[in-house]
C-alpha cells in the first residue's frame, strides 16, 4: 500500500477513486428510494460505475503516480487479488 507522505499525488489519486465511488453510490442510493422508474437496467449501469471506481481504487492502491490511460480498461476490472468477504 503506497504510503501518503512518500507518494502524494499515488495516495490522492487512489483517494479520488474512492470519493468517486462514494458520490456515486449516494446517488444511486437516492435514485433507489425515491425514482419511481428507476430499474434493472439503471442499477446495472450505476452499480458497475461505482464498482468501476472501486476496481481502480484497488488498483491504486500501488502505483506512486497515477496510472497510464493506457491501463484504464484493466484497472477498472474486479481485481483477481481480492477476495468478497461474507
């Protein structure tokens, strides 16, 4: 785990994945209990946003700079090194 005072601009991008995760999960939250039309289709993109920010938070997690866009589509995929806990 990349350290904060030793890799700053690592930390905080790992950091803004996160707060990205977390704003929208708060939206899809509210969307869930107040959007009447709001469905399969709409959890399934929203979910996968937030996971998506999760992924590359995880992914982060290492790297003393932020990675190349060239790595994006693989850190935004669930990562083989973490398993869900029960």
């Amino acid at each position: 785990m990349i350290e904060r005072e030793k890799h700053p601009l690592g930390w905080y991008a790992m950091l803004d994945e996160l707060s990205d995760a977390h704003e929208h999960l708060g939206k899809l939250l509210e969307d869930l209990q107040h959007a009447a039309d709001y469905g399969e289709v709409e959890c399934r993109i929203d979910l996968g946003h937030v996971y998506a920010h999760l992924n590359r938070a995880w992914y982060q997690r290492q790297l003393e700079d932020y990675f190349p866009h060239d790595e994006w589509e693989a850190a935004s995929q669930f990562p083989a090194d973490l398993a869900p806990v029960g």
